[in-house]
C-alpha cells in the first residue's frame, strides 16, 4: 500500500480523504471507536471517544448518540446512572436541539 493511499473499515465523519498525517490518525481513531462499539469492547471505545472529543477537527455535537451510548453502557441501570444519561441529553438537547430532537422522534415513532 502506497503512503498516500489509505484503507479505513467505516465511512468518515465528512467522508474528504485524508490530507495530513492528523487526518490519517483520526480517521483510524475513528475506525478503531466504531469496532470497539461493535466488539462491545466498550473500555477501549470510551478512550478513543474521548481522544475524539478532544480534536478540533471534530465536530462532537454530531456525534452525541456515541456519548449517549457509552454513558449507557457501563451503567447498571441505578437512578444516578439514569440521572447522568439524562443530563448528558439536556446538555445535547441545549448545544444542539434540531439534531437531537429530529434523532430522537425518529427513534420514538419509527
């Protein structure tokens, strides 16, 4: 495989190919975060969620279902676990309310 030429498992955040060797880090950041959900390895997904959340080149308010889904993970069903998803959604709901709104009807109606 030649340097400029990349294979990545899931579609991209913006789906641009990458241009510098950041880009080429998180989209395989990215790669690994969608595996580790699917493997239901959820320790290693947490830590590539929140390397991703840091990155400027991310726009984390589009990915908030990631967040919502492994705040939900670990949790053991508790009211303060119940609390923390819920806050977590009006946080969400507040930086973002088209977005959520329109995920979460769907959700519910469909």
């Amino acid at each position: 495989m030649s340097s400029d030429r990349h294979a990545y498992l899931f579609a991209s955040l913006n789906d641009k190919p990458p241009r510098t060797t950041r880009q080429v880090h998180i989209r395989r950041l990215y790669d690994i975060l969608q595996l580790s959900i699917q493997r239901d390895d959820f320790v290693r997904a947490r830590r590539a969620w929140s390397i991703l959340v840091r990155c400027k080149d991310i726009n984390w308010k589009r990915m908030w279902k990631f967040g919502l889904l492994l705040l939900g993970e670990h949790a053991e069903g508790t009211p303060e676990d119940n609390d923390r998803r819920l806050e977590y959604l009006r946080i969400m709901m507040l930086q973002n309310p088209d977005n959520v709104i329109s995920s979460l009807s769907l959700a519910w109606f469909s």
